[in-house]
C-alpha cells in the first residue's frame, strides 16, 4: 500500500525521477522518512557511478549490459544519466545501435516493466484516454510503429526499445528533462509470424493494420498527442521507408515533427559532405554528388542537398541536374516505371547504365554516397575510378551494420592512397598508412537529432523545417576542428556531443525566430537560453 506523498519514505526511493539511492544524506533520511530504508553508508553519486561501472564491465555481454542499464534506468534516472553522459563512447552502443537491435529482438524475454505508452490497434477511438494516463508532461515524443527496426525487421511491440533507447540519447546528448520524455509504441500488429507464435510476444497479436485503418489510427494519434501535449515534438522512428516518406508529407506543415530516419540522416550526411569541402575546396553547389541507392536515406539526404545547393543560388532544376542515383536496376533515368514516386524527381534524361562504375565513368561524381545497403559495393574498381576522377574523392559508405558497408575505411584509404574524404555508417577503426594514421568517423545521427530536439523545445517551435537541418549540418560541419580534419575525421569526437548539441540547438532556435516559428521574441544569447535548459543529474 503506497498512499503517503511520492516525494516521502518508500516511495521516494521507488520514483525512478527522484531517487538517489544510497546517495540520500543523513539529513535527507530524516526529513524525507527514509531512516531504516536503506543501510547505514551514505554513498557519493560518483562511488555509485564508479560501482556501476564495475558491475557493468564484470557481465558477460552486451545483452546484459543492456539489461542491467535498462533496471538503473528503472531505478535511478539520475545516476543512469550520469553513467551515460560521463562514458558515452562507452555506453551508448550498448543502450543504442548496436546492442538495442539484439534486445528488441529479445524484449519479449528481457522485459521487466513497461515504460512510456503502448497504443494498439484496437485503442482506435480512445487514444485520447490512454494519453491522459500519462502522468508527466511531454515535450518529446518519440513513436515508432516497429515495422522496420533499425532499418531492417519488422519487430511489432518489441520495437518498443527503439523510443527508449533515442529518448535516453536526447536526454544524455542534449539534456532533454528525462521526466519531458515520452516513448510511444504504436502498436498495429506484426507481419513476423515467428512472433505471433512466440508466447512470450508483448504485442497485439494480429497482422499489421494497412490501408485506412492504420491511416485512421496515426491520425488518431497525431490529434490526441497534440491536444495532450500541445508543445510537443512528435519524432517518428523506424518506419517502413513509404510509410515514413508519406507521414512526414502528410504531417510536417500540421504539427511539430519530423523523421530522424530521413531529415536526421540527411543531416548528418550534408555536414559530413560539408566537412569534406572544407578539404577538398570548392562549394557544396558545384559538386555532382552520384547515390549509391535511392530509397529513404539516399532520397532524404539529396532533399536537403537540394535545398542547401538552392540556398547557395542554384535553382531547384540546375540543383537536381547535380546529383544522380543508382539503384538495384541501375542508374535511376526517365521511362523507368520501377521508380518510387519520391524518387521520380531524380530521374534524369539519359540512357539506362547497369554498371556502377561505368556510371561514375560517365557522370564523373565528385562524391558517392553508399545508402543501399548490398556490403563491398565500392569495389576496388569503384573506389579506384573516383581516385582517378578527382584529386580529394568523397566516399561515404553509410549503410548498417558493418557488414553491409559499401567498403572499409581501410579500402577506401588505400585506393586513394590516402586521398579519400571517408566516412562511414557505422564505427570503424583508425588506419594506419604509410605511416599517417587515419581516423574516419561515423555519420551517426546522434550528431544532429538530439541538438535539433533541444533547438525545437527551447524555443517552442511549431514546426520542424528543413532550414533547420540544414543549419544544423551548417553548424556540426563548422564544430569539427582543424585537428579531426587533420587527421581525416569529418565529425567531431563523440564525447564532444553536449557541446555540438548545444550549438546546433542554438542555430536551430535562431531559424525558428527568424520565421517566426517560435514563441516570443528572440532572446540576446541563444547558446545561453538552450544550455540554461540542459538537464545535467547531479546529487
Ligand atoms: P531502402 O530500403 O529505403 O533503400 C535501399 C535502396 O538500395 C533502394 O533504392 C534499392 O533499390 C537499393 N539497392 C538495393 N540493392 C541494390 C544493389 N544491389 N545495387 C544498387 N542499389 C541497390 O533503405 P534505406 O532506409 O534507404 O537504408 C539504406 C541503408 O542506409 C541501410 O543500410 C541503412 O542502414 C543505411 N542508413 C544509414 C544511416 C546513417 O549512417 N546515419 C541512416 C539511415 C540509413
């Protein structure tokens, strides 16, 4: 029975926002009713952040490290934070990419206790009453419907870790309040039937929703999420690549959302290409940037590009002429009637070509962006035509996981002999050659989502546009140091990430006055009024 105040006695220490564990003073014990509830030793928050990391190094696996951080994060928001604000290089691929893929396949079996909210196929009609169950406040939802985790499987329920693991990013790269956070699943059924015969399956057991009635049911959602919580951001997160293209279309212009699969990637990725021409030289709009594939990420990232070449004087036809995609049928032209229709404006006049390099022999790219997904596409052929074609080539190879990279790091390295502009999609090791080392960098959305959350919340934008990522690319691009450049990195050390999301937060706040997106007026120090906001758990 737990009827005193939760700020008191038992259930102070079973509030996950306010516990501070064996870290409670000897004052604190009295007042707040805690004496006997917890033995004699009063722990400093750095002993316990020391000791979870102990325990934390001492398991077996990435799955229960997952799981172990998942129960601190039950138990102690503050000191979760702390562990993984002070060793983000360390923590953040066990509670993200790569280890929240393993666990979301297993959340059936490694779940404990719900967290954030489950909307399910057959809420249609009373979403607005599950949001009221809420008991926090939100300014930061992040849904995702499960269809196509990380990019790759239809998970259902289980795609719950996905919300929770990028909210915990938000609040440790850019201290968004975890009590403002908001996980949300929608939870439309699974075409997987290995988990709708899996007894320990968390989800409704059905096939996905499609046609009007999963329309009906996220329209349903935008509007009771929006009333709930009018300042809120909406993030959408692991969506079929049609599904995800169509509900930003639909959704962008009516609420305060956006796809951190598509506008956050494309982010990322124009900053890396910005990074690379503060090497190679010359303007964004001179570049002829050819895609190595042409479905969600490649098209999200040529949208911005286009935007950002408009905004250095192109026109949007002279901007699309400049860039050029291949996909699974070859090099993406018109009167092919396989396209998808947000790939149709890409299609250029010219005759079909079936082979990769032959395309780069023929449009002569200053850079190629990997984001198919088919692992060592950038042949020794490939990598070596670009290495003829231009003195500083641009290789991006940004598909996941590392076995499905377009090429290494190393590869790129060598054909070029040391000439490649590299970044890659996930992390790979430095290069050691002719006795340079190189050390390339991930194009990782951390980079750019969490800093474009705070910019939003902080100034109470309505809208989430384009000019914002593009600031933020502008921004991170301009956050990497002459020392990372040096030594062949296009984005900057991870540990860095606070201080680049608060930039980018300020540099996304400042675009949302000047259009007139946020309330009030423009304060005199953005930088200030964003890091003022930063949640930093300290006891
Ligand atoms: P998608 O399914 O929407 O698109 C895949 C595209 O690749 C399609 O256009 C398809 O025609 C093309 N393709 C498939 N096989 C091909 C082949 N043999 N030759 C040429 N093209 C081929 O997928 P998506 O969401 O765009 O993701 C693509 C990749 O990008 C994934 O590996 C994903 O992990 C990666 N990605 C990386 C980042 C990042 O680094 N930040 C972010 C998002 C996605």
């Amino acid at each position: 029975m737990e009827t005193r105040d939760p700020a008191h006695g038992i259930s102070l220490l079973r509030d996950p926002l306010l516990n501070k564990g064996t870290a409670f003073t000897e004052q604190e014990r009295d007042a707040l009713g805690l004496r006997g509830l917890l033995p004699a030793h009063v722990q400093s928050m750095e002993m316990q952040a020391a000791r979870v990391l102990t325990n934390l190094r001492s398991l077996p696996n990435d799955l229960e490290k997952y799981v172990a951080l998942n129960a601190l994060h039950d138990r102690n928001e503050a000191l979760f934070f702390r562990v993984v604000i002070d060793n983000i290089d360390e923590i953040q691929p066990l509670i993200y990419t790569p280890t929240v893929g393993l666990a979301c396949q297993r959340f059936g079996q490694v779940f404990q206790r719900p967290r954030g909210l489950f909307i399910g196929a057959n809420d249609r009609g009373r979403i607005a009453e599950l949001m009221r169950n809420w008991p926090y406040e939100a300014k930061l939802i992040v849904a995702t419907d499960g269809e196509r985790i990380l990019g790759l499987v239809d998970l259902g329920a289980n795609g719950m870790g996905i919300p929770v693991g990028k909210l915990s990013l938000y609040s440790a790269c850019a201290g968004i309040h975890p009590g403002l956070c908001l996980p949300i699943m929608l939870d439309v059924g699974t075409n997987n039937e290995e988990l709708l015969n899996d007894p320990y399956y968390i989800g409704v057991r059905q096939k996905r929703l499609s046609g009007a009635a999963y329309d009906e049911l996220i329209e349903e959602f935008m509007e009771a999420a929006h009333a709930a919580f009018p300042e809120a951001l909406i993030q959408f997160e692991d969506f079929a690549s049609q599904t995800a293209v169509r509900l930003l279309g639909k959704y962008r212009d009516r609420f305060c959302t956006f796809n951190d699969d598509i506008q956050g990637t494309a982010a990322v990725a124009l900053a890396g290409i910005l990074s690379a021409l503060r090497v190679a030289g010359g303007k964004l709009k001179e570049q002829t940037l050819l895609f190595f594939g042409a479905g969600q990420a490649a098209t999200g990232i040529a949208d911005l590009v286009v935007s950002a070449m408009m905004a250095e004087g192109l026109t949007e036809a002279e901007a699309l002429e400049r860039l050029a995609f291949f996909d699974v049928n070859g090099l993406v032209v018109q009167g092919r009637d396989d396209l998808a229709s947000h790939t149709l404006r890409y299609a250029r006049k010219h005759a079909p070509v079936h082979d990769f390099v032959d395309a780069i022999r023929t449009l002569k790219p200053t850079a190629i962006i990997g984001a198919a997904g088919v692992g060592g596409a950038f042949t020794r052929d490939v990598l070596g035509a670009m290495a003829e074609l231009n003195t500083r080539p641009i290789i991006f190879a940004l598909s996941n996981p590392t076995s499905k990279a377009e090429c290494t790091a190393e590869q790129a390295y060598r054909a070029t002999q040391g000439r490649a502009l590299f970044a890659c999609g996930s992390p790979q090791s430095p290069v050691v050659l002719d006795g340079k080392t190189y050390v390339p960098r991930q194009g990782n959305n951390s980079y750019i989502f969490p800093g474009v959350g705070l910019g939003v919340i902080a100034s109470s934008a309505r809208l989430v546009t384009d000019e914002m990522f593009m600031a933020a690319a502008h921004k991170l691009a301009e956050l990497v140091s002459e020392g990372d450049i040096a030594q062949g990195s296009l984005y900057p050390a991870l540990p860095r990430l606070r201080e680049v999301s608060a930039h980018i937060a300020a540099s996304v706040a400042a675009v949302a006055f000047q259009r007139g997106l946020a309330a009030g007026d423009a304060p005199n120090d953005l930088l200030a009024l964003v890091s003022n906001q930063m949640y930093d758990p300290r006891y």
